[in-house]
C-alpha cells in the first residue's frame, strides 16, 4: 500500500471514531451560520427577486418561500447567503470571468 493510501486510510478511521462520538485528538472546528435575513441582504444588493434568485442559482418561487418566511435556507444556500451578506458583490466578483 502507498503512503497516501495508507494516510487516506488513516484518516477514514479517524472520522469514523469521530463520528461515533469517540475522541481522536483531530482538530475540530465549528462555524456558527446565522440564520439570514434573505430580503435584507437582497435589497442591499439592488437587485430584484429574479436577478437575485438567478445569481445564487436558485429558483424565483424559493427565494420568494425564503423572504416570506415559507421556507428557509439550508446547508450551501445558507453559507452562499452569509457571504453575500458580508459582501454584497462576492458572487459577480468571483464568477465573472
């Protein structure tokens, strides 16, 4: 076996202890999401609900669900809408080629 292989083995075994609950000397590292404030941070953005919606990748009807409250946004949208919180333009910026 390679010593990558072996490290990758290594580590899988770690998570596994990890997820059991066991302790593994691994460092973990917890980040706090807020919970967004979808039509706040889309105002600031100056953009409608379509171009918003569009921007992030999601659909109008979602995004509408997530500003009236209907529905809230989970894992990836809610990371995506923390950053543009904090910076507005973050995804023209890094998308645009």
């Amino acid at each position: 076996m390679t010593s990558a292989a072996a490290s990758i083995r290594r580590g899988l075994r770690e998570a596994l202890t990890h997820a059991k609950g066991h302790k593994t000397g691994a460092r973990v590292h917890h980040i706090e999401v807020p919970e967004p404030d979808v039509a706040a941070i889309r105002e600031r953005s100056g953009l409608s609900q379509a171009e918003f919606a569009r921007s992030i990748g999601v659909a109008v009807g979602t995004l509408r669900g997530w500003e009236q409250g209907r529905r809230r946004p989970e894992g990836p949208a809610r990371v995506l809408l923390a950053l543009i919180e904090k910076r507005p333009r973050i995804v023209q910026d890094e998308l645009r080629s």
